[in-house]
C-alpha cells in the first residue's frame, strides 16, 4: 500500500483463505474457511508500524491483526488467537511472561536444493568446519552481516539478550527478552524476516528449518514461560518462601496434558520431526525435570522470582504466535483445572508411554485431528482448517521420491 493510503486510513481487505494457504501456495476446500470466500479486514497494531532499516528504499511494515467484517477478531487468526489466550489469563488477573530463544543457520546461497546447504566462505576465505560452537570468535568471517543484523534490530526496537554460535555448523542463536507474548511473538517474527533480508543482501541465505543438516544438530524456538500477578507483578511460580507453588505444577500438569495433542502445533513440518528424532538435545516427550535438557519441559536453574517452565518442543520453524499460544493454553488448562504432573526426572530415562509424542507429521496430525481438548481451546474452525492445510504440505510431500529411496531402495526390487 501506498504510503499515503496508509496515512490516510484505507482499509487493506483480504480473501479469509489466505489464512489457510499452504507453504506451497494452495489452498483447502473452501468449506474449511466459508464457502463464499469473503474478505477479512487488515488491521493495523499502531504500536506494530516499522521502518524497514534494510531497505535503501523507504518502506515500512505494518503488523496486522485479522478481523471479520463485523469487526470480531477471525478464528482463522494465529495472532488473534494468542491474544485470546493471554485475555483468558488477564481475566484471572494473571499476566503471562514469555522468552523466546529462536536458533538459525547461516549458508552460502542454495541455486540447487538436490545438493547439501554449506557454510559461507568467510573473511579468511574458508568454510566453517564445526569447530567453531560457542567460540568468542566463532562468527568474524560474518561480522559484516551481524553487524547489520544488530543495527536493525536497534533501529526495529528489538531488545537482545545474548547472541552466540550454537553447535552445528555455521548455526547461532538468538535469546530475547522476556516480556509480553504478544509482543514477543512480534519480535521473533520480525527478527526471521530481518535474518532473511539482511543476509540476502549479504550474499548469504539464513535457513530456520528445524533440520536442514544431516548429524548435526537441529534450531528450536524454545519457549520460556512464568506467569506475574497482573497488580503486584508477583511470579505466581514460586510463594514467599521461594517454594514452588500449586500453581506452578498445575502449569507443568497442563503442559503434560496437552503436548501430545498439541504437536503439530508446535512442530508443523514434515523436517520438524527430523529434528526430533534425532535428538541431541530436542527431546521429543512431555517428562519435566529441573535443569535436564532431555526433558521436553525444563525448569532451568533460576532464582525463586524468576522460575519459569521451558517447552523445549518447539523448532525455529514453528509459528511463534501459535506456538506461544498452544503452550500458554496448555498451561492455563492446567491451572483451571487443578491438574498434578507426573514426578520429576533426572539423569538418563526411559519415556513412559504416557509421555511420549508423535514422531511423524502424519501421526501429529492424527492426534490433533482426534484432540477435543484443542478444538474446545482454539475452536473447531481454526483446528480443522489449521489439519486440512498441513494434510495438504503432507501429500505433497509425499508426491515426491527422495534421493534416499533412488540410492538404498532401487537395487532391492
């Protein structure tokens, strides 16, 4: 839109398909989003309107809330329905709190997705080997690109906490600030489409597939979580004494209750589940333990006002608006509900069945699609449309035939 249509109010309207549109670009039958296909109306957060620091020339970017014409927030809405959510909390006069930590690679361009992505060549003239996780030195063959990186981020007022290289190769990650979830989904939406832009001018291509290497490890959007007192600001996690409270293993109860049902959510691509079937740390189960990074809910190691529930499900591919959602919900459920979780693990463990989760797309989406719970917390609409459009990306995955299958499978016939 036009500058000037902007500033003068035009309201920007949309077909309410678009919600639904697959990452291939199709779309499900329309009876999964009104059979007439009508419009929903854009519009914009005043506190969401950005100037893009990349752009030589002057853009800017406006997140926008989904509304149906009759001005009611859509179900079809991921923003609209964490929203929701964190209303459901205010009514209780709670205030959720959430982090994200959001893992990314850095690669060399990829004209041919049938070969392997690589590392750049850096400033030294060479390709990263794997040598470099949590090297204080690990990124100077890309430090043109993180610089930009970090003046955007400034100039898009989105606050960091701590940058580093994580384990694979050419792989970093980013920790935000806690705060807001709503604001929190924002900022890691807007620092994905700051990556993407700044490296391609770069040269570069940032990757946030869960799994885009094979043995190395794969990118999480881990989810921290604690919930303050709306008044007070209270952390209702922990009581006077610095104890947990009721409320804190209600929470983790909730978290336990849902993850199953709720995995395609958190995890909605078919190369999400290839990082969580090999694990190196992306655990695929719903155990709680204190500080063990093999549970799939972690209670990191913190002072008593900042205990907070970490859902290490989540993969940098996730939607963050819905899957700060699903794990509030989740979370909320519990509490509501009074429910107690399993005991605490530690050390190495066997997964009881109980706590185990889908490892396919296919089998998450089963779940969902069998799941009460998530349709009575985000509606039979947005459920079943959310299933129609990744059983779509599911079968057009299946359509084609891997190299694996030419290379192992050929000769066995």
């Amino acid at each position: 839109m036009t500058a000037e249509g902007f500033l003068e109010g035009r309201r920007l309207q949309m077909a309410r398909g678009v919600l639904l549109q697959c990452i291939m670009g199709g779309y499900p039958p329309a009876r999964f989003y009104g059979s007439d296909d009508g419009d929903l109306a854009l519009v914009p957060d005043p506190a969401q309107i950005h100037r893009l620091p990349w752009s030589k020339q002057p853009r800017a970017l406006a997140i926008c809330d989904a509304h149906e014409l009759t001005g009611a927030s859509s179900n079809l809405s991921t923003r609209g329905q964490l929203k929701a959510v964190i209303t459901q909390y205010k009514a209780l006069g709670l205030d959720p709190v959430v982090a994200t930590e959001l893992e990314f690679f850095v690669f060399a361009p990829n004209t041919d997705p049938t070969h392997p992505f690589q590392p750049p060549v850096g400033l030294d003239g060479r390709r990263e080997d794997g040598h470099s996780a949590f090297s204080v030195s690990s990124n100077n063959g890309l430090r043109p690109f993180f610089t930009e990186v970090y003046e955007c981020m400034a100039a898009l007022g989105l606050p960091r906490d701590t940058f580093m290289h994580e384990m694979g190769i050419s792989q970093f990650e980013i920790n935000l600030l806690h705060g807001d979830p709503l604001l929190l989904a924002d900022h890691t939406f807007l620092f994905k489409h700051l990556l993407k832009e700044v490296a391609l001018k770069h040269g570069l291509t940032v990757v946030c597939m869960a799994k885009p290497l094979a043995h190395t490890p794969g990118s999480s959007m881990h989810i921290h979580q604690s919930i303050v007192e709306v008044y007070t600001g209270r952390n209702v996690f922990s009581d006077e004494a610095g104890q947990p409270t009721a409320t804190f293993r209600h929470f983790i109860a909730g978290q336990q209750t849902c993850m199953a049902d709720f995995t395609a959510l958190f995890a909605p691509n078919v190369n999400s589940y290839q990082r969580l079937c090999h694990p190196f740390a992306s655990p695929n189960n719903a155990c709680w333990s204190h500080d063990n990074r093999a549970a799939g809910l972690r209670i990191p190691a913190s002072s008593p006002v900042a205990r907070r529930v970490e859902n290490r499900l989540p993969g940098a591919d996730a939607n963050p608006y819905l899957a700060i959602a699903a794990s509030l919900a989740a979370g909320l459920y519990g509490i509501e509900h009074k429910l107690e979780p399993s005991e605490p693990i530690q050390g190495e463990f066997e997964v009881p069945d109980n706590l185990s989760l889908p490892c396919t797309l296919h089998a998450a989406l089963e779940r969902l699609k069998r799941s009460q719970l998530a349709k009575e917390l985000f509606g039979k609409e947005f459920i079943e449309g959310y299933i129609a459009s990744k059983s779509m990306e599911l079968t057009s995955f299946y359509d084609e035939i891997t190299p694996w299958e030419r290379r192992v499978l050929a000769a066995q016939a």
